[in-house]
C-alpha cells in the first residue's frame, strides 16, 4: 500500500518538509537492530530522516536494522549515536517525549496529531526539535521523560493500548507529515481519460433516452420525467470518464442492435 | 507507548465503538502468520474486533498469528476464513480497497482520514463496511480492486511509500479510531494533585514578591512592576498543581532561611 504517483502536491511538500528540517526521532537504548531498522523505514514513509540512537544494545552499525529498514538506508547511514539522552538532544531546543504512563508527575500531554501542529510551528519558528522513543521493553524512565517538554500519548483503545516501537514512530510521523501533506482527500484517478465534459454526458443521456423511446420502454407519459430523472442521477453518480462515455454510447448501440438483430431474425 | 489510563472519555467512545460494529478488516491471501498476528494487534488497538481471512497461504489457525498478536486473542479467534474476496464481503454494503497503485482502472481514491469519516457515516446509517488488504508482496490484484467502491491510498512520502501489511492495516484503524476518540488534544496530567486555583497562586507570587522585597532585589522602584510581570508570567507558564505550589513556598522560605542563617553566623 503507498501513496502512488497520482499526487503532484506531494512531491512539493516533500521539498518543503526536507528543507525545514523535520523533527530528529531518538531512539533510546533500542535493542532490537530489526526495530531500529522498521523505525528506519517509517520514518522515511513520513520524510523524516534524522535518527539519532543513545545506548543501542547491540552496537551499531547494526545488518538486521539495515535488512528491517526496505531501503531506508538513507536515514540509518545518517544515524548518530549517542552514550546519554541528555547529550542526544543538547542542540535541540523542544524535546517530546513518547510514553506509556505518565506515572508519579506532573507533565503536559498531547496527541500525535497535536504534537504534529506545534512540532511545524517550531520547525517554522527556525527551532530543532526532537521526540523521544524508550526501549522495547520498559519504555522512557523518568530520567529520560524529565528532559522533555511535552509529552505524547497516542488515545488508543485504553483496554488494549500497547504499540510496538516502530508503530509508535509510524503514528506519530504520520501525523507530521499529514499536517503538511496538504493531499487531496478524494479524487477519482481516471489515468489516461479525462473526465467527461457536462456536453459529454448530456449527449450520453439523450442517446439512450431516444433509443428508450423508440422501444416504448416510456409506457406512462406522466412518469417518463421522473424516471428520466432517476436514470439521469444513476449514471450522473458514477462522475465517468471522456472514455467511459464512449464505451456507454458504444454499449446502447450495441443492445440496440441486438435486439434490432433479433428482429430481423425472427 | 499507549494511552495511558488519564483520559476517561474513551471508556465512553471505546463501548459506543463496539457497540455499533466497526469496519472489518479483510485480508485476502495473507502469507505470514506473523502479520496476521501484527495485523490483529493493530486492529485492537484501534478498538477493531472483526477480521476476516481470504485463502490464507499458512492454513488457520496458525501459531505464529498468535505470537505476534500481543495478546489479541479475541480478535484471532474471532477470524473467519472464506474462499474468495467475493464471498468475503458478501453481507457488507459498502467496501473499501487499500492498494499501492490504481494501475489502469478509474476509481475514487480517498485518504484514510476522509476513508475513517465516510466509514462512521455508513456505520451510524446502520451499513456494515469493510477494507480490503492485499498479500505482502503484490497487494491486492485488479480483480479484488474492482469488488471495492472506493480504495484508499496513504499519501505518504511519494520517494519511499511502502508500508508492511500491519502498518497498513494500523493507519486506517488509528484514523477509524481516532474520528470517534474525542480525545483532549492537549492536557496536563496531575496526578493525585490538582491543578493551582488563582488564589493559591497569587499567595506564593506574593510570598515571594514580599520576600524579595525584603532583600533589596528590586532596587529600581521604577523597574518593579515590570520585574513582578515578567516573573509572574514565567511561572504562571508552568501552571502548577496545588502540591507544586506548596514545594515553591517551600522553596522560597528554605533560601530565605539560609541566608538568613547565612547571616547569624557571619
């Protein structure tokens, strides 16, 4: 499943978000070389490209990472490790802080798609900013959450709220990058065919209705507006293509033909 | 990373969730059982119960499903299996296709946060809906696509768009989720403590204005009030519960007694 090539916006907000500086998502005493590799990659689904990773248990560079990231090799070649949370994000100047509990104190909490706002307002404000990820296992300690402003918390299913890390990383880096996608959020992708002109269709329309009259499928006079009307609205509501106009005048012709046929035939 | 157990409103949202049958998850030809088990996760997560399963490769059950699950047991054991996408979505009134291209067809593509709207529409109409998920490798095929009304399309990073199966699967969940939830943007977690009333407040700015007085601090008169704005203002930013504020007056009265401590003994 991706984004497929029919959105010319996104290729420009990509640009912008490359430009700016997108938030710096910080991996903390990770363990598992194939979650760092699938934070990798969901970072780079979102245009994210900077990871930074304090304590990785199993040392770094890491080939389970490089084989879990698809490709995003971009974002673990740039990977900077750290030996503290502290020094992780001394030149950042906004830290967020993901975490399951909020345990004994006091902190502001937002949503991915809040956290997502204010993160491209600080962006745009020209500030470096950065969000914290715990281990697998544990989650950020204390220790690591006091370094941070904020804190994220993704409302889940409260009965059933766990994520895996790399998922966290997902939800929250989608968020980020929706907030500037700025993507179309319907269109009909009509590949090659443009959709139909208004003419088009009302040409379309007074095709088969001529030909329905020529049948006698009109049988009550009174009724022919309405049901004009409804068959009008039926195929209005498929929004057609130039080309799929055609296949229709090309499908009355050819019931009609048929039947014409069998006319003859009989 | 989880929600945490401060935000009592989606007790609420969560019951009327179920209550009204969300979207079920469908994933045709699924090969691992380990993204099943993901894929499930994913769905509970987001408060969905019903999966079904088109010709899964491994056979079902399968272990390796409930391993990776996390515990998602009821929606496991809850899963159907069916022969055909067809037969699949038979029950359902209005289904929805997740894929990575649109290839050469002319469909109506929607994001999945205008997908999770449209879905709670049909939904509180009383239509049962479904999404349609493909295999890992090829996603779902032309003939799958032409059973949905609509598909859905992540517009994510058009450089480096593919998302694993379970991903998939959780963005259109969380977005489902997430168009019910009414979560607070933004809070501040107190634990047992409640938020400073003004009152409370406006006691320790003046405990603490009247200390500093005393000091000599503010030894241009003239500059006075907008010493006493500026300081008020950055504490009143960290709006304090009730307990912070007790420890500030705490703090304040500690200093003052050390130097005046200081001063006995010099």
């Amino acid at each position: 499943m991706s984004s497929g090539t029919n959105r010319p916006e996104l290729a420009k907000s990509q640009a912008a978000l490359n430009a700016q500086g997108g938030p710096v998502v910080i991996l903390v005493e990770p363990q598992m070389g194939e979650n760092i590799g699938a934070c990798a990659r969901a970072m780079l689904n979102c245009g994210l490209t900077e990871l930074r990773l304090v304590n990785p248990r199993d040392g770094w560079p890491n080939e389970k990472a490089v084989a879990a990231s698809a490709g995003a090799t971009e974002v673990l070649d740039r990977a900077r490790v750290f030996t503290g949370t502290r020094e992780a994000i001394a030149d950042l100047h906004k830290v967020y802080a993901t975490a399951a509990r909020v345990r004994d104190m006091v902190k502001d909490i937002v949503t991915p798609r809040r956290a997502a706002r204010d993160l491209h307002a600080h962006v745009a404000a020209g500030r470096r900013v950065g969000i914290l990820f715990g281990p697998e296992r544990t989650g950020l300690v204390n220790d690591d959450i006091v370094l941070s402003d904020t804190m994220i918390s993704v409302p889940l299913n409260p009965g059933f709220s766990s994520l895996n890390l790399a998922q966290a990383v997902l939800l929250v880096a989608y968020e980020w990058w929706m907030e500037a996608a700025q993507a179309e959020e319907f269109y009909t992708h009509t590949g090659q065919s443009p959709p139909a002109t208004k003419e088009e269709l009302h040409n379309l329309f007074d095709h088969l209705e001529g030909e329905l009259d020529q049948t006698g499928f009109y049988t009550h006079p009174d009724k022919k507006p309405s049901m004009v009307r409804n068959v009008r609205n039926t195929l209005q509501r498929a929004h057609m293509t130039e080309q799929e106009v055609r296949t229709f005048h090309g499908i009355i012709a050819a019931l009609v033909g048929r039947k014409k046929q069998r006319a003859r035939t009989e």
